[in-house]
C-alpha cells in the first residue's frame, strides 16, 4: 500500500497492512502515513479491496472506518489525548505530545494545527460515522483511485 508521508510532503511509503512496518516506495498514493520513533499510523484505501473502505491504521492494528468513530482531545501537561472507538467501546487511546508550533506566529490557526498533527486530521475525518458520510465518501473515492505526492 503506497501512502504519502503525513509530515514530509513528497516522501512515499509502501505500508504492509499485516505488519504495519513501512519501507520506502514510489507511486500513486492511497492516504498518508504517520511515521514516528514509536509507530506507524495511516489513513487509507485499498484500491485492491472487493468492497471499497477506508481503513485507519495503528502499528499493526486496522479497523474499517465505517465501524469506528476517533476523537482527539488535549490531554494533561501538554499532550494530546486520541481515541479509537468501536462497537465495544475504546479501541485504542493514545497519549503523545501536542507538535511544537516552534516561535510564537499570530498567523498560526486551526489549519497550521491539523498540518502539523496526523491524529487531529484523522480525527476530523473520522469524528462520527453517519454525520459526514459526504467527506467520507469522497476522502474514499480520492483514496482509492490514487494521487501523486506533493
């Protein structure tokens, strides 16, 4: 699965879903990746699925957005605060370090902010299944046909 790099526009991974390891790749790409000391987290579609879905991926763990809802929400001391909920309840919650902005910039808004975090985009994405299947579906159907990194 080839996905642009989240945070180094024009750098391309070859993600294995299986695994969730990435190594270098070139190509069409069909979502973005974050790569972190820590893990690996992606947004994407698989052009190769019979049914079409968007899938979030964390290391090696995956759920098909269509079942999961994801909140992002700043947490104690500066951290940020990202959940993965399903059918169960939470799937996954991640505690990581809000990105610095580096020197104050009265310019800095809400855009700047989701550039420079992978899980408040995805989270914008993915808040609630059934209120924005629009963005959703046409995320999907960008996805699945596949883009050119920036």
């Amino acid at each position: 699965m080839l996905l642009q790099d989240y945070d180094r526009h024009g750098r391309t991974w070859a993600l294995d879903p299986r695994t969730g390891l990435v190594s270098p790749g070139s190509g069409r790409c069909h979502g973005f990746v974050h790569v972190s000391d820590e893990a690996t987290a992606a947004l994407y579609a698989d052009p190769s699925d019979g049914e079409p879905a968007l899938w979030l991926q964390y290391r090696q763990r995956r759920w098909n957005c269509a079942t999961v809802m994801a909140h992002q929400s700043p947490g104690p001391n500066g951290t940020r605060r990202f959940t993965v909920e399903d059918a169960r309840g939470t799937a996954l919650e991640l505690l990581y370090p809000a990105p610095d902005p580096g020197p104050f910039d009265p310019t800095y808004d809400w855009i700047d902010a989701e550039g420079d975090d992978f899980f408040l985009w995805a989270a914008g994405r993915l808040r609630d299944a059934n209120a924005d299947t629009t963005a959703r579906t046409t995320l999907l159907s960008h996805f699945r046909a596949g883009f050119l990194p920036a």
